[in-house]
C-alpha cells in the first residue's frame, strides 16, 4: 500500500511536514526554539530565502546583540495585550 505509515521511510518521507511561514515577518517577536540559539528570543530582522529554499532570519534581542537563524527554529511570540 502506497501512502501508509509503514512506508514512509522508503518512499524518502521522514513522517515531518513542512511548516507553514505563519506570521512571521519583519518586526515581529520571536522566541528560538532549536538550534544554537535556542531560548534565546528578540526581534525578527532580515528574512532571506536562500537558493535552496531555506529561510534565514537575523534576530535583534532587546540588548542589541544580533544573530542568524533559520525560521524553522523560531516562533513568533503574540503581542502582549
């Protein structure tokens, strides 16, 4: 059966999907939730999508420090109310 769970692996799909963009754009708050940065959190700055299709971001945290990242290891925080 084609498509099945059992599958999967050999038809070069790992079970993860792509995830959508969301809201994500210049200005936004954003927390790091993988990769070297990880906990870290700032302001998204700079999104580049690269010749292979991966989307990178520079991150400004509140002390001016900045740091690159890919967006698949970010989430954009809601505003504060």
């Amino acid at each position: 059966m084609l498509g099945t769970a059992d599958n999967q692996h050999t038809m070069g799909n790992n079970g993860m999907r792509a995830k959508p963009p969301g809201k994500l754009s210049d200005g936004a708050r954003c927390k790091v939730i993988g990769g070297t940065h990880k906990g870290k959190s700032g302001t998204v700055r700079d999104i580049k999508t690269g010749k292979t299709g991966h989307v990178s971001i520079t991150v400004v945290q509140s002390t001016g420090v900045r740091f690159k990242t890919l967006a698949r290891n970010v989430v954009v925080q809601a505003k504060p109310a």
